[in-house]
C-alpha cells in the first residue's frame, strides 16, 4: 500500500459528487473496468455482485474519483480524510450517502493496490466531530485515514482535461439537515436523525426545486480559485427543531466577500447585484410581536443619545440580545470599535428600550432560531417565485444576488414575499 504524505493538506471526503460531462463519465469507466479486472485476475470476488451491490460499487468509486479530482483542482497534492471504521460505516444514516458504506475500505484497498495505484492512502484512527455550518469535520484524537490522488488518477485526469465543469452535486445528498443542541461555543452541533412528516416533505421539494434551478443556470465567476459547481443548497435547522432556522448553506458564493461576488460574477453573461433587506431580524421581531417599526434606520439610537457613529456596534449589541437567552453581561466582542466605553451595557440597552420600546419584551428571549426560520422562509418562497420567473437568484442569509436586468423584478418579489409574512413593507436595497 502507497502511504501517503504524513502532512499532506486534507478537507473532509464530500460522497455527494458525481460525473457531469462526457470526460468524467468516461475517465470513470475507465477506472471501473480496471477495478473488476483486478478483481477477478485476483479472484476476490466468488460470485457477481447483486445489481444493488453493483450500483453501490459504481457509486462509490464516482464519488471518490470525483472528489480527488476536485480536491486536485483546489490544491494540488492535497488529500481527503475519511472514515474506515465499521462503527460509522455500517450506522444508517440520511446524511451519509451511499459512498459512505461499509465496501468503502476493500474498494479503497483495490484502487490504492500497486497495480492500480488510483489512489495514495495513509490509514488512521481518530473520531471525527462536525465542526461548521459547511459540514466538515475534524479530528479530536488520533490519525485520521488520509487518500490522495495516485499517479495513474493523476495521468487520466491531464489525458480527460477535468475540471470543475466536469464534475456536479448529487441527488443523493440529503438536504434537510435537523442539529442538536450545541454543546460548547465553538463547535457546531450534530446532525441527529429524524422521521419524515409532510412538513419535511414539502421542505425538501422546494430545496429540490431550487437546487434544479441553479443547477441548470448560467452562473460564472472568473476566479480560477472558485468551483462554480457548488451550489447545491441546504437547510439546517437547530436544537432538534424544525421551527428554528432553516437558513441555507452550500453555495460557493456564500464564501466570497461581497465585493468579490459583484466584481467577479455572472449570470447569463451580465453583472450582477446584490439586494439585501435592510434590519431584516429586527423587522421580523417586529412581526413576531404584531407591531409595526418606526421608520429609518432602526440601529440608529441617536434619539436615545447614542451617536450615528456607533452604528456598526450598536447592530452587534442587538443582534446578540437576540440571540442570548439571558441578560447580556459584556458588550459584545467587535462592538466596542466604534461604541467609546464611555457608552456602558447598561446605558446601551436602555437606549434600545426607549427606541424600541413595542420590541424590548423579546430582547434576551433567545429568538434567534425562530427569527432564523421566517426569515429563510421568505428567502425560500422568494427564490421560489422567481424560479417560476425564470430568473435564478444565490441567497446569502436575507440577501439575494440577480443578475442586473432582474433588478427591479427581485426587489418587487422580495417586498410583496416579506409583506405576505410579516405584515409590513420591508426595506430593500443594495447589498
């Protein structure tokens, strides 16, 4: 067996990928027929799979061969790290994917074999916890098994001329994913499983609809750096409730600085631009409460005696009421860049009170995963809508970015959305 490079860059082993063009689909074949050679010159195989044990053959190595070609693509050299153990894949589980099964480690043996060498791998043993809102994971103990590209990978993908394009998101991934409760503040909590309802159902064929629509959309960025083919989007809901959050993730556009995404990207070759709702969680508390906001800028608390200046701090301080659900005991971290200390806790949120008086009962309520769920409701009935429109839209949280001759379309899609909601006109406007 090949080791592989004891420090060599490794990402977590995506198992939703799959060929999207005639190159891949062929350099797949290719690997394929090599493999069931293999077999049976070495007769490791007594009798011919079943046509399920087949198709998970199949779909394993598309996936592995996929990802390290994409791993490649975004780091020359650089490896996945995956588990092996039995322990995690034998469990059932909706979010694994039918390339985490437990055939893994003999097709690994196979395609990292001598006579293949398809892939490089260094096997490990760690336990590895979810660790973002991206899905990936980490180790916390142990060596984690590592697999790179091997130098007859290597070979077919310059031969193919793979490249991003070649290579898509899979139907197999599921979409809706339901967390925990979230135990420390820097990790995220795990996906647990749950039993489908007619809500989940509904949820996951408008995700489905979305994600055809951007799939067959004509969206570009010239950043080599960029893999335009991630736009697959999910839903992730929290503390084992479907009625907190749901806010969507996936999207390679969510990486990229706003900035970045209006000078680097296209759709259907035009510039494009990003349309956000202005206060969007403060607005929804309003909802929530059944009132209606005072007009302007609702972090401006210079009525109150904060200056206009503070802004930018004032929206951390209320934000974080939102979230908490217990009193705050320190301005939250960043606030202070542009609150002088002189404008303590205590003299912030009375500000907050007398400006928002109709609101100030739910600050401190920890409302952040119910706000997080309209807030991505409306987000889904908007790129619903425009989808029927045939305009596509990327969502970033309460913001969309359309192509600029869909300007006027979005925004009047996003206000009549959020009105039917919440109850009152939103503010829109550029991001």
């Amino acid at each position: 067996m090949t080791e592989a490079p004891s420090r060599m860059p490794a990402r977590a082993f995506n198992p939703h990928l799959a060929a999207a063009r005639d190159a891949m689909t062929a350099l797949i074949s290719e690997v394929l027929q090599q493999l069931s050679g293999y077999e049976t010159f070495y007769k490791l195989r007594q009798r011919k799979r079943s046509a399920a044990a087949q198709f998970t053959f199949e779909r394993t190595v598309e996936a592995l061969v996929c990802d390290l070609a994409v791993r490649e693509l975004e780091c020359q050299g650089g490896g996945l790290h995956l588990p092996i153990s039995n322990q995690v894949l034998r469990k059932k589980s909706r979010y694994k994917g039918v390339a985490l099964g437990k055939t893994l480690p003999d097709i690994l043996k196979v395609m990292a074999a001598e006579e293949m060498a398809f892939v490089e791998l260094a096997k490990g043993k760690a336990r590895l916890k979810i660790i973002d809102d991206e899905l990936n994971s980490a180790s916390v103990g142990g060596v984690r098994t590592v697999v790179k590209a091997g130098e007859k990978l290597l070979t077919r993908l310059e031969r193919f001329q793979i490249c991003y394009d070649d290579i898509q998101e899979a139907e197999d991934e599921e979409v809706l994913i339901l967390r925990g409760k979230k135990v420390g503040r820097d990790k995220a909590a795990e996906p647990i499983e749950y039993k489908d309802m007619p809500e989940t159902e509904r949820m996951r064929e408008e995700l489905r609809c979305i994600n055809r629509t951007l799939q067959a959309a004509n969206i570009s960025c010239d950043r080599p750096d960029v893999n335009t083919r991630k736009r697959r989007l999910r839903r992730i809901f929290h503390n084992g409730d479907w009625e907190q959050g749901g806010r969507l993730y996936g999207g390679f556009w969510q990486e990229m600085s706003s900035e970045q995404r209006e000078e680097h990207i296209t759709i259907d070759g035009d510039g494009v631009v990003e349309l956000d709702y202005g206060q969007m969680a403060l607005r929804i508390l309003y909802g929530i409460a059944g009132e209606t906001p005072p007009p302007g800028d609702l972090y401006d608390l210079s009525a109150a005696g904060i200056p206009v200046d503070c802004r930018a701090g004032v929206k951390k301080v209320m934000n974080a009421l939102i979230s908490s659900s217990e009193p705050l005991k320190r301005v939250p971290k960043g606030a202070r860049k542009t609150i002088p200390r002189r404008y303590s806790l205590a003299t912030l949120q009375a500000a907050i009170e007398r400006v928002h008086p109709k609101i100030s009962h739910l600050l401190g309520k920890g409302l952040y995963g119910q706000v997080w769920r309209i807030e991505s409701d409306i987000l889904i009935q908007v790129l619903l809508s425009l989808a029927e429109q045939g305009v596509p839209a990327l969502p970033i949280h309460d913001a969309l970015i359309v192509a600029d001759e869909h300007n006027e379309v979005a925004r009047s899609v996003m206000a009549k959305i959020f009105k039917a909601h919440v109850g009152f006109e939103p503010v829109v406007q550029l991001g």
